[in-house]
C-alpha cells in the first residue's frame, strides 16, 4: 500500500531519528511512504501569529502537490504539520474564494480530496486490517509508559473533524495494547508542554513541563511516550532544567511511539537511533523476551 | 443607580468587529462562563488575566490593555480554551490576532522574545521554503541582543549565551543540532502568495 508521507523540517533536523524510524516501522508493516516533491514548511504555530493568508497558503501548497501526484491519504508525523495541513484543508474546503485565490498561484493545485492523517490513524487502521499483530515479536515487559499527546493531535483553532476523544484521547493506548504494552491512565496527556515557549518564555515552559512530569512520576511511570518531535525535543532536553527548578528527582525517557514499535518488531537500538535522547532509555528494552 | 463600568459605544464596537473578523471567532457569544479559565494552560503565568477577561477587554473597547498584556504574549496556543468553550470561541485565535494588530500599531511587545521568535520562524520558512532551525535561531538572537543593547541589559545577553550554548553543546552530543541547510524550489510561489497578500 502506498501512502504520501509529509516529514516537514524538524524531521530533516533536530528529529532526524523520527524520519527514520517512521519510514522503517511503516515499510515493515507494508506500507510504501511517498515523500511529496519539494514540500515546503507548514508555517507551524508561527505563522498563524504573523500573517493568517499564509498559515493557510503554506500548507495548501503541499495538498497541491500530494493532489498533483495522485496521493488520496498523507500521513504527516510531526503533530504541528499535521494540524496545520488538517486545518487549511478544511478551512479551503469551507471558503472557495479562498482556495481560488491560492490556486491561482500554484503550479500544482489543489484538486480533489486528499486524506490528510496522523501517524496513529494509520497505525489503527493497519491495527485493523490485521497487517500488524504478527510483526511484533519481542516483549517490551519493562516498559510502564504514559502516553503523552499534547495539544495539537486533538485540538485545533478551526473546526475539523477530530479522530480521537479530545479530552481523554485514546489512540496511542490502542497501538500499544496491540505490541503487549499497557500504558498507565493518568491526568495531563494533552496538557501543553510550552512549544516554542521554551525558547521564548522559558518560565512558563519549564513550569508546564515540571506539571507534566510530577503526574507522570506520582503515576508510577518509568517513560512517556509521544507522537509530536516539538514534545519530544523539550520533556527530553529540557527535563533536567524543569525537574531542579521543580524538586523533582526522577527522570524519564520520552520514546516516540515509533521507538517502542520498533523494538518490538526486534529491530536494534542502534539501527532505530533511540541513542539520541537526553535522557537515556535504552536500559529499559534490555532483556527483551520472545512473545 | 451609577454604572459599574462605562466604555465609549463607538470605539467598543470597532475593535470588537475587527477582532470577530479577523480572528473568525464571534466573541459576542461570550456570557463569561469561565470554563476558558479554568482550562488555560498559562493560567497560573499571567496573573488575573484569563481568556474571559481578554474579551470583556475587547467588547468594551480597551484597545490599550487588549493589545499589550501577560496573556496576549504568554498564550502558547493550546487552544484548551477554546475546545471547553461552549460557545466555541476560540481564544487562542484571538491572542494570535492581538498580536498582528499590536505588531500593525509599532507597539513595543510585552515579551519582544516572542514577537521575535515568531516572526524568525515565519521569515525562514518564506526565505527557504523550509524552515532551518539553526539559521532562524541566529536571526532571532541577534534580534534579543540589539534590544538588550538599547536597553543596557547587558547581563541578558551573557545569560543567553550561556543557556542557548549549553543547550547546543547538549544537542551536539546527541547529534539532534542539524548543520546541513534545507530548502524548497517552491519557496518562489510561496513569496508571491506572500506579496498578493500585502498588495
């Protein structure tokens, strides 16, 4: 099965290892990602700050071009790209004029519909079709994760039909239950991480991110695990700073969904480059079982 | 009976049209509920000063607060606020629409960091097609050091680069600093979406 695949620029910087790791969890579960041709960024949170046309038309030039090549679904990782995209393709869909106005200046243009969804859409529906099960052999039995999504898998600042429970979302426990590993509930997985604050304000981030953390400890967690590289990067690198300031004495490792695949596909740590985190985890896919 | 508040009719109602309008959120519908403020992540940062209040600002025309204040430049768009909300309005837009007005009117920012920061990482998206962290973050430092300059703050900048150098050395070692440039060819039909736009 062919999907387009959007990675946007994070992916091809500080998260490399996230590019990586999607295109070896999607391929060993047959499905073929299309990256789309001369993607540009999406204008992350930045552009809906700075000027609204544009938060709309950067993503639409990336729908042209998946609709120019023939693409019916894009999967798009980062959670920021995703939402952006997923916003200007219902927001174009609602205001024709619009899309009018953006396809005239578009070599590719927007023409049909093209299904724009997150990694755990795909995963479900995989979980679905029943090309999955069979591909986990290991048993991650170490593993006492929360499942942490943030704002942007269920939130968004335009009306969108929205795949999961925007409160208590549900998606990551259900592909975990799938590899035999139970995520614990708990209170702050779509609370906000601070963004781009913990470079610009970073009081206020390390302060959401010390609330995260405390719940996360108190649930007797041992790692999260995230589907946004943007998360990753501040609960990961950040997490020394934010857990001083806050007297917190654990720490954990924040896997992305495709690291805990992986393993249990038996894939390596190295080949995964799940070495490249802040906080080391690696000590918690030792001792790995047949299933 | 004295009014417990009064605003200039007027005035009110132009700054609540241009924000319903280009915010597309209809904050007329507001009746200060407040499960926007027990929802916003920033609640225990800004204050008194929660969604409700910014909106009680607008609709009585208090142009000079609603521009400037703790949770216009603190808001990390979360939206939380406006999915609680019941009438769905979407705060978060409205803060992002607060700030375009406040860059429009050269007012100075409450947290320059912010506007910089935003507006570097806009700009490198449209200069390369895609954005390079490295590249948007030197402009945005640069931008913090000319405003602690003007204002003799001298002892910012050396905390700056002692924090964002640690950092580096940190993203070094897992190599999570990317030193490569990226670009896209279609950068040149997102710079004229750009000038259709402003002409």
């Amino acid at each position: 099965m062919d999907l387009g695949y959007y990675p946007g620029c994070s992916l091809q910087q500080s998260s490399s290892l996230y590019d990586l790791q999607n295109r070896l969890i999607f391929n060993n579960i047959g499905i073929n990602l299309k990256e789309i041709d001369d993607w540009n960024c999406c204008g992350a949170t930045s552009a809906g700050k700075t000027d609204d046309f544009l938060a709309i038309a950067m993503p639409a030039r990336n729908i042209g071009i998946a609709s120019a090549q023939g693409i019916k679904e894009m999967v798009i990782p980062c959670s920021a790209c995703y939402s952006r995209t997923l916003v200007a393709k219902n927001y174009l869909e609602s205001n024709q004029e619009i899309k009018t106005q953006i396809n005239s200046d578009l070599a590719r243009k927007i023409n049909g519909d093209v299904k724009i969804s997150s990694i755990l859409e795909v995963l479900l529906s995989a979980l679905e079709n029943g090309s999955f099960a069979e591909k986990f052999t290991k048993k991650l039995s170490l593993l006492k994760p929360v499942c942490y999504y943030g704002c942007m898998m269920t939130r968004f600042p335009f009306d969108v039909p929205v795949p999961d429970d925007i409160e208590n979302p549900q998606g990551m426990e259900k592909v975990l239950d799938a590899v035999g590993v139970h995520a614990i509930d708990w209170n702050y997985k779509t609370a906000c991480c601070g963004a781009s604050a913990a470079v610009n304000d970073p009081e206020t981030a390390m302060n959401l991110m010390a609330k995260i953390m405390k719940d996360a400890v108190e649930r007797g967690a041992n790692c999260m695990i995230v589907t946004c590289p943007m998360c990753q990067l501040n609960l990961d690198a950040h997490q020394d700073t934010f857990c001083k300031q806050n007297g917190i004495d654990e720490r954990m490792p924040i896997f992305f969904i495709t690291e805990v695949l992986g393993m249990a596909m038996n894939l390596g740590i190295k080949e995964l480059q799940i070495d490249r985190h802040f906080i080391k985890g690696e000590q918690l896919f030792e001792e790995l079982e047949e299933k | 009976m004295e009014p417990v508040l009064e605003f200039e009719q007027k005035e009110a109602k132009a700054l609540r049209d241009e924000v319903i309008e280009r915010s597309g959120q209809n904050l007329s519908a507001c009746y200060q509920c407040r499960r926007c403020a027990s929802a916003c992540s920033v609640g225990d940062e800004t204050g008194n000063l929660t969604p409700d209040r910014l909106i009680r600002m607008i609709t009585t025309g208090d142009m000079e607060h609603a521009l400037n204040n703790e949770l216009v430049w603190k808001c990390v768009s979360c939206y939380a606020c406006g999915t609680r909300c019941p009438n769905e309005i979407q705060t978060g837009r409205i803060t992002e629409t607060l700030k375009k007005m406040a860059k429009e009117k050269n007012l100075e920012p409450l947290n320059t960091k912010v506007a910089h920061f935003h507006h570097e990482f806009f700009n490198s998206g449209i200069r390369w097609g895609r954005v390079n962290e490295m590249e948007f973050m030197g402009f945005y430092e640069i931008k913090n050091f000319i405003d602690d300059i003007k204002n003799k703050n001298y002892n910012a900048i050396i905390d700056e680069i002692k924090t964002q150098s640690a950092l580096a050395q940190k993203m070094v070692k897992q190599k999570r600093l990317h030193f490569g440039f990226t670009s896209a060819k279609g950068r040149k039909e997102i710079k004229k979406l750009l000038k259709k736009n402003t002409t």
